[in-house]
C-alpha cells in the first residue's frame, strides 16, 4: 500500500527515506551509506528527514527509533525498511531488488 504522505519526497524509480534526530550519531552514519549508495546507482535518490519535524509520518510509517530507512518504489510503496544503520551490501541489494520491482522481504 502506498503512503501518501511519503509521495511529496519521491523522485524516480526508488528513492531512500532516512528518518533521523538531530543529536543521532548512528544517523549520521547512515546519511553517508544512503549518499554513497544513491551517489552510484542511477536513479536512485536519497532524503533525509527529521522525525521530530514529520510526526505525521513517523506514526503513519511506524518509525520507532532512528535511524530508519525504507526504501520506496516510484509507487509510494515501502518495500523494504532498515531500524539502525543499513549495511552498505544489503542496502544496495535491497534497491536492486525494488528496482526489478520484486519483493523484499523484512
């Protein structure tokens, strides 16, 4: 199901939504791995957001720590989502997978 409140942040095929807080060093490590991985894949974009200004999202999405990252199809369709910092590997696995618009499982 798509989020409609995620549809203002997407821009191509996949993009990657980070929610963080703004003394969070684990978000600030993962803000590098999600930059790294939308700087090399096309189409692939990345936003970071900060919970405390979104708490629309946060209750909509679930977010229950941060950081979180979902990764979100063209749809608006959360099709994978990470609690702490995503590994590089598995991350860049989960936005091929999204991007060949199969599933992920979590």
């Amino acid at each position: 199901m798509a989020v409609t409140g995620l549809a203002r942040y997407l821009a191509g095929p996949v993009t990657l939504v980070q929610f963080s807080s703004a003394q969070c060093a684990p978000c600030r490590a993962a803000q590098r791995i999600c930059a790294a991985v939308a700087a090399e894949t096309d189409g692939v974009r990345h936003v970071e957001l900060a919970a405390e200004e979104h708490l629309d999202l946060v209750r909509e999405l679930g977010i229950w720590r941060t950081p979180t990252v979902l990764v979100v199809d063209a749809s608006g369709t959360v099709r994978h989502r990470v609690s702490g910092v995503p590994g590089r590997a598995a991350l860049l696995g989960a936005v091929e997978l999204v991007g060949s618009r199969r599933t992920v499982e979590v």
